[in-house]
C-alpha cells in the first residue's frame, strides 16, 4: 500500500492477489489493482466509499490527473475507489504478450468477463471496509457490470448509480448490434448535418485508399474499412467533432499529388488501434454471451442487414461504430496474434449467466440510471425495457447528454444521488 500527494488529492494504491477463477479460490491467481482518491484535507474524516467501475471492456479506471466531471462531485462526499478492472491497468495484465504465455488464451480470457469483475471488487470492498457496503457507479459496460453486481452480491451495494449502461439481460448479441447500427446511421446523420462538406471529403479519402496502399506512421496499412469505424467517435460529446478536425487536415500535396497528411494518419492510428486495450477487441461480443448460443461475429454477421455502410455501394459513405469484426484481426497488429483466440470465443456456447433475474426482481437496493436518449452505444429502448425488470430502479432519460454524460457533466451524478438518497 502506497499514499502519495496530487493535485489536492490523496491517493492510496491497493493490489491484491485474487483468484483466476472465483470459483476455485485454490488455483492460479492474477492481480488486481485499486487506488483510492480523497480529496486533500478531508482524509481524516470518515466518509463513505463509492467504486468507480468504468467503461469498456478492457479500459483502466482514470487517473486522478485527468478526471472526469463525476470525479470531481463525487469527491465532495465520497472516498473514490478507481478499480483497474482484471486485465487492465496495473491490474496483471492481458495483451498479445502475455496471452502468449497461456495454453489455452480462449479458455482464460473467460474469466474476464463482469462476473469475475465483481467478485474482485467484492474481495476488495471487505479489504477496505469489511462489511459495510459502499455506493456503486457503473458507467457504460460498467453499469453493465453493476447489474451483475445487483445479481451476485447486493448486499455489497448500499445505493448503484448506473450512466449509458443500462444493457438487455436476455437479448442476444445479434439483438444489441442490429439496434446498434440503427443508432450509428442516426450518429452519421448528426454528423453530416453539423459538417455536410465532410461528406465528400470523407468519399475522397475512401477513394484514395481504394487506390493506394497508405500506411500510417506506424507502418500499418490503412483500409477503407478501417478508416469506416471512426464513426465510433459520434458517441460522445468529447470525440463527437473530432473526425472533422482530422478530415480538414487529410490531404497535402506529395511527389506524385494528392497524398494523406502525417497528422491525419496519426490521428487515425490514435483513434482505431486497440494496442492500448486489447481486451475490448476479443471480449467485447463475449460481454453479451450467455443462454448456450455463440456470438459468432454477431457484428459482422447483421452487418450484411444494412447495405448502407457497404463503402463500394451507391449510397454516401457512412462510417460503423462500436463493433468488431474478424478482419480487424487481421490489420490491427496488436491484434494479430489473437484472431485464433477471438475466433475460439466467438464460437463459445458454455458461457454462464451474467444476470439473475428473479434477484433483480426482488432488488432492495436503490439504484437509478441516466439512460441517453440518443445514445450510439446502449440501446434506449433495450434499457428501458432492463429498467423495468430491476424492481426499485428509477430511470431518467435525458436528451441533453451523450454516451460520456457523467464525464461531461457533474449535474448528471447530482441527479443519480438526488433520486436514490
């Protein structure tokens, strides 16, 4: 255990050993790391604790020196715990060079998943505090997360607090993605309609990709396909203009004309490589397997349902957004050496079930979620419809914020602690 001092914070680093698989406490364990904020002047007091599960799957928990709007209310009443969930972070980590390691990376990567997630945190929790329970703020995969928390432990939870994670309990992935690329059709309308002279700037960078082989700075070809999933940047408020600052840029005159900038393919490289978070390209379907059916590239598959994001098509290029496809690995280098593991996990059928449903019927705990009315990554209607499964879970849709409200904007965390205190 480690405290130290930080821009008028107090933090304290926690590691434990947890095991791989919770239900064999005796076989191999992996690390797990969590650090503690309070702001500084107020570690005396005994104020209660509040865990931050973030979004994902496969991000860190955030650093103190770059913290979101929710971090800095929630420091006015609550010792923060930011958990690197398994995997990530400073937690042991999973990437190409370490699953190398494993012979049998599918088979391990399964116990990343929410379920084990949360009987981390529930090892963590009674190492802080015992038994007392703490307040939980899921946002995105993290609410996810939370649900399951609600279903395993509850008398971990004091009051959840869920943001843009509201996900279906009992649809299939094949459901979650056919919703989602409704809502990145609508995310590709807002955008040409706030920069309609991307349109054709964005069809001329395709064009040249179709004809050159372009590779970005760090050696990687850049495809067609691959530039189509910056529409993942239409999400949230804080990316949402990106793409458009980056096509401004696109094009500078080369030795035999036209040719794409460094700084265009920098930023390109910055927003589409998972080298930073591996685990969010081979686990990113498995979070919605469970009832003994495969994901098996569920967004590629539905995919084929919406001709309007076929790049060679007659339409306007529109641009996807939080899928996955097997091809990416095969051009993502950090990537490559899992595709034979992804592929193992899209083909899974043994998951087990990550909600349970008549515990989320009888919940006592009280918890209420920010569900985004034009959310491009969770479902509104798909989390209504959970929201009302969860007995006591009080909903409020909101039209003022994107996918990363919390982060945005601390009214958004005042407003979940109104409606559950």
């Amino acid at each position: 255990m480690t405290t130290y001092r930080h821009n008028g914070l107090v933090c304290t680093d926690h590691t434990l050993d947890v095991p791989l698989d919770h239900a064999h406490p005796d076989g191999p364990r992996i690390s797990v790391f969590a650090r503690e904020v309070v702001a500084e002047g107020m570690e005396w007091r005994e104020l209660p604790r509040l865990l931050w599960l973030q979004g994902g799957p496969g991000g860190r928990a955030e650093r103190p020196n770059a913290s979101g709007a929710w971090l800095r209310r929630a420091l006015k009443e609550y010792r923060v715990v930011l958990l690197d969930q398994r995997g990530t972070g400073r937690s042991t980590p999973v990437d190409r060079t370490t699953l190398a390691a494993h012979p049998d990376p599918a088979t391990y990567l399964t116990r990343f998943r929410a379920d084990a997630i949360v009987r981390d945190a529930e090892l963590l929790r009674r190492h802080l505090q015992g038994d007392r329970p703490w307040t939980v703020l899921g946002q995105s995969f993290g609410g996810f997360s939370t649900l399951t928390y609600l279903s395993l432990a509850p008398e971990g939870i004091d009051r959840a607090l869920i943001t843009g994670g509201l996900p279906t309990l009992t649809g299939h992935a094949d459901d979650v993605y056919r919703a989602a690329y409704r809502r990145t059709l609508e995310g590709n309308s807002h955008y040409f309609a706030r920069y309609p002279q991307d349109q054709a700037l964005a069809e001329r960078v395709a064009d040249h990709l179709t004809k050159h082989d372009v590779r970005m700075p760090s050696g990687e070809r850049l495809s067609v396909r691959r530039f189509q999933t910056l529409g993942i940047t239409f999400g949230t408020s804080s990316a949402f203009d990106s793409l458009h600052y980056l096509l401004e840029c696109a094009f500078v005159a080369g030795a035999n004309g036209p040719a794409l900038s460094d700084p265009f393919l920098r930023g390109v490289d910055a927003v589409v490589s998972l080298a930073p978070r591996p685990l969010y390209g081979v686990l990113h379907e498995p979070i919605y397997a469970q009832g003994g059916r495969a994901t098996d590239w569920s967004a590629h598959r539905i995919r084929a349902e919406f001709p309007e994001f076929d790049a060679q098509g007659p339409g306007p290029l529109r641009f996807t957004g939080e899928m996955m496809y097997p091809w990416m690995f095969d051009e993502d280098p950090a990537l490559v050496p899992l595709k034979a593991t992804a592929d193992a996990l899209a083909r899974r059928t043994d998951w087990p079930p990550l909600y349970d449903l008549d515990r989320l019927a009888a919940n006592e705990v009280p918890v209420a979620a920010a569900v985004y009315h034009d959310d491009m990554f969770v479902d509104r209607e798909q989390s209504l419809a959970t929201a009302s499964l969860v007995r006591g879970l009080r909903p409020w849709v909101s039209d003022q914020h994107l996918h990363d409200g919390v982060k945005a904007d601390p009214a958004v965390l005042d407003r979940l602690l109104a409606m559950t205190s």
